[in-house]
C-alpha cells in the first residue's frame, strides 16, 4: 500500500473525529482494510492517541539537514 503523507494525515484526522472507517475509505477511495491498517498504526481505535498523532504531526518542527 503505498499512500501520500497527505492523505495518511487526512485518514487519521477523520477517523480521531469520530468517522466509521466505512466512511473515510469512501472518502479517500480506498478499501476499509487499508484504511483500518492506517488507523491501526496510529493507535485506532483509541482516539485519544490517534487525537495525539494528528497533534505531533502538525507540530513537528522540520530538522536542518
């Protein structure tokens, strides 16, 4: 499965507000199983700790390379 960061943010955004992985797959075009294994790695179904992986990632502060 190879997804966007984008679209990985906008599955874990959507499903740490409360949206049914039926749903989100239908948003973002995919099947519900690869959605699922997105939230999964992000801590779903705790939204709790999906809340806090949408909050790390919009404040992460980009490194010098």
């Amino acid at each position: 499965m190879n997804i966007t960061t984008d679209t990985r943010n906008m599955i874990i955004s959507m499903l740490a507000e409360g949206s049914p992985v039926w749903y989100v797959a239908g948003m973002v075009k995919m099947r519900s199983h690869d959605v699922y294994a997105v939230g999964r790695d992000a801590g779903y179904p705790d939204k709790a700790q999906l809340r806090r992986a949408v909050w790390a990632a919009r404040n992460r502060v980009p490194q010098a390379a």
